[in-house]
C-alpha cells in the first residue's frame, strides 16, 4: 500500500451568505421585520436608532426631513451619514395618527392548508395543469400526506401518470415543506433538500433518509456508519438533526399568518405589510414597518472603521479591527437590504395595482384579470423567486380598506368563481343553466373551464345543480 500527495482543482458551488440575508429579509412580515430589527440591535453594537429631536414642522428626525432648515448644516457638518438612509417617504406619510386608518381592525379570515396550497399551485403552474393539481390538492390530507397513489390519479383524470407527477413535483416545493409527499422518507427527502438549498442541510442525514432509512428506524447506526465510512457519533448527530430539525407531519405546521396557536380555529386580526391610498394624482404605496425605526451606522464605529480604513489601524489591536469591521460592515448590510425590501414591495405592489385597477376601483372579482408571479416577475424584470418571496405571506390594504393576500390577486380561479355565481343570478329560474352551460359561456368569455371544475366551484359556494334549482 502507496500514500502519495497530490493537488486537486475542483469547483464547488457555494450560496453567497449576503444572498442568504437579503433573501431572509426579503420574505419577513412586518411583524416578523420588527422582531428581526429588534434582535439585530440587541445583538450589534454597531447598530442603532438616532436619539435626536423632532422636526417642529412633521415629528421625524431632523436628518430625515428634507425641509428641516438644519438638515443642511447636519450634512455638511459630516456629523450623519445620511448615505444609508432611505429618504423617499409616501405622501401621507407624515399625516396626523388620528387620521390614520385603523388597518388593525381589519379582521380576515384564516386561509386552510388546500386554499394555500391551491393558490400556489394556480401561481405555479400554466392553466391546463390546473385541473391535475386541483385533485392531488383534494387528496393531500390534514397531515400534509399524499392520500392516493399517482397511477390512481392518472386514471381518474386519463392523464398520464408522468404528467401527474410532473406536477406533483411541483407542489411538493410549496410550504409547509415535506407537503405533497407519499410516504415519511420521501417527506423527510423533501425537507432536506429544502435545508441544503438554505444552506443549511446536513450531508450524513440525506445520505441515511436516501439509502438507510430503514436501518435508521431500526437502530442500526454502526451498520450505517460503516457503509457511510464515517465515525458512529457523526451518525447519531445526523439522526438527532432529523429528530429536532424535520417535521413527520407538515400539515400540522401550516397557519395562516398571525395566527396564534390559541386560536388557529378562529379568524384573527390581519396586519397589511403594504398600504394602498388612493390620491388626487393616483395611487399611493405604503410600505408598512418602517416608520418605527430609523437605522444608521453608530457614529462612534463608523469613525472608527473610517480610521482602519484610511491606514490609522496600528492604532486598534487586532481583536478591535477584527470586531469594528465585521459589525459596521454586518450593520451597513442589514440596512441596505432592509431599504431594498422595502423598494422590491413597492415596486410589487404598484405594478399589481396597475394591472388589476379594475378590482380595485370596483370591488368587482369579476374584474379580476389573470396573473402569475412569473408574468410579473419577467414585466418588472425580476426573479420569479423574488417575487415569490416578497409576496408569500404578505398582506396588501387597499383603498377601500379591505385587507387580502397578495396570493388574491395571482388566484386566476376568484374571477371565474363570481362569474359563475353572477351566471346563476341572472338565469331563467324555469330554465336554469347546467354546469356544461356555465362552462361554454365562460369558454367563450376567454376562459378555459371543464365542467368537472364548474361542478367543484358551484359545489364550494353551496349553489345547487340545476335540476335542485328549477322552479
């Protein structure tokens, strides 16, 4: 037996840590945003709120008000670095908190599992898939699993069971992660993909899910160090990792958001993350969250890095080097991805705003005009995963203060649901409309509707067939 040296050059494919925060931010609630803020300022000492007076003229610092006549003697002074600020504010921003609009009375209605599911699914996929989603959707049950086989599936539709899975595919990448699975070792699998994808896998657990899951039930952990080639501990850490880490039931995990334990079984009360107003010159968006706080970069540490930065660092040890650097530069990114959310929701916000003006100056769903984050991502030139991101979670105010999902205005299937309720409405009583009707005028109104999904949304509203409504 021969030991040699050698040099070996491989690529290895890493996730940017800054890309891991900005995204992390990017898909914060407001609430969750506030929490997250509040850690970060617990937690860096380079980071801070600005103690200072109000403007006489609008209550905000004086370093953000434009018009403040000190603003100007502040900027030239170099006291503040005004560079990490997000100055542009919403009109109305500065208006008095007596006429602000309640938004926290608004009370919404908590959205199931198969509702949150569906509306990923009709974001996700083209319209000709819907109807295969749709019955994988009906079949996943509380606990998250797969309740029938893909080949059951394919022949009640007579599609092929590689189709079936296909999608199926697809909405196992939804949350609650492992959704959508048909058995515990494919969630499991599910689940840590997603964690590797975050950077946050465990190698020594996939392999065992993969390849030793039943050892791994029965116990056999140097059987499974042995095959692995790796040391007995490693293998006992990888089981606890998927013990504490992964979740058997995803169902269980799924809440609507802001929904309390408590009372997961009752509607709660809805927090909009963005606020739309309607202007004399048009619609306003209003990023909610940021009013609370006014980050920057603690001058004492920014003079302090400025030093180490325009060679005064003999004068730190290298402990303090190390320790200005990495909290002003960790401060200075958190508040640059922060305003960068803040921007992409706008910007989300207000090209939805434009295009389904016609729901939002009726009320109307049958205004609602057919949209996925894809086509939006690709008008605003975004990543369809930005997007995605941004919206997942999210709630949107608008002008006549109703609070809804951003996931609302990317369901293709709420405009058809009214149309066939208004279809019903103005029937002959003495001849009312079949579903194979309802769904020929709703195929020549653009809408590509089977009967199959006619009978399921008349079903979901409690409308009767039409041989139950003939009078």
């Amino acid at each position: 037996m021969r030991l040699e040296h050698g040099l070996k050059q491989t690529l290895n494919q890493r996730i940017d840590p800054k890309l891991i925060m900005a995204n992390n931010i990017l898909q914060l609630t407001t609430m969750e945003l506030q929490q997250a803020i509040e850690q970060e300022l617990a937690e860096n000492p380079a980071l801070e709120v600005p103690e200072e007076d109000a403007c006489e003229n609008c209550d905000q610092p004086k370093t953000l008000c434009i018009d403040c006549p000190l603003r100007k003697q502040l900027v030239s002074s170099d006291e503040v670095d005004l560079s990490i600020y997000e100055l542009e504010q919403p009109a109305e921003f500065f208006a008095d908190a007596d006429e602000e609009t309640d938004f926290i009375s608004n009370i919404g209605e908590q959205i199931t599992l198969h509702e949150h599911l569906t509306s990923m699914m009709r974001a996700s996929l083209p319209e000709e898939k819907w109807r295969i989603g749709d019955y994988i959707i009906a079949n996943i049950g509380d606990s998250g699993y797969l309740e029938c086989s893909v080949e059951e599936i394919a022949f009640e539709l007579g599609e092929s069971p590689e189709e079936v899975e296909s999608v199926l595919s697809v909405i196992q990448t939804f949350d609650p992660p492992g959704v959508g699975a048909r058995n515990l070792q494919e969630c499991l699998r599910i689940q840590l993909t997603r964690l590797a994808e975050e950077d946050r896998g465990n190698a020594v657990a996939s392999a065992i899910v993969d390849h030793f899951f039943q050892d791994m039930l029965s116990g056999r952990t140097g059987r499974i160090a042995r095959r692995l080639k790796v040391p007995v501990q490693q293998v006992v850490e990888a089981i606890e990792f998927i013990r504490k880490q992964l979740n058997p039931y995803p169902g269980n995990a799924f809440r609507s958001p802001f929904a309390s334990d408590s009372d997961r079984s009752t509607a709660g009360t809805i927090k909009p993350d963005v606020i739309v107003r309607k202007t004399e010159a048009g619609y306003e968006v209003e990023v909610v969250g940021y009013e609370q706080y006014f980050l920057r970069v603690s001058p004492k540490y920014r003079a302090m890095y400025e030093e180490l930065k325009n060679g005064k660092a003999n004068q730190y040890s290298e402990e303090d080097r190390k320790h200005v650097t990495e909290f002003v530069e960790r401060a200075e990114l958190f508040i640059k991805y922060i305003n960068e959310r803040r921007r992409t929701l706008r910007q989300i916000t207000k090209a939805i705003v434009e295009y389904q003006q016609g729901y939002i100056e009726t009320g109307s769903r049958a205004f609602l005009r057919p949209l996925t984050r894809t086509k939006l991502a690709k008008v605003l030139g975004m990543h369809e995963s930005t997007v995605s991101r941004a919206t997942a979670g999210k709630y949107v105010q608008l002008p006549s203060e109703e609070v809804v999902p951003f996931d609302f205005f990317f369901d293709g299937s709420a405009s058809v649901k009214d149309m066939i309720i208004e279809l019903i409405k103005s029937e002959d009583p003495s001849n009312p409309l079949s579903d194979q009707q309802i769904a020929d005028i709703l195929r020549e109104r653009g809408y590509n509707v089977a009967r199959r999904t006619v009978v399921k949304y008349r079903e979901a509203e409690k409308i009767l067939s039409s041989r139950q409504r003939r009078v």
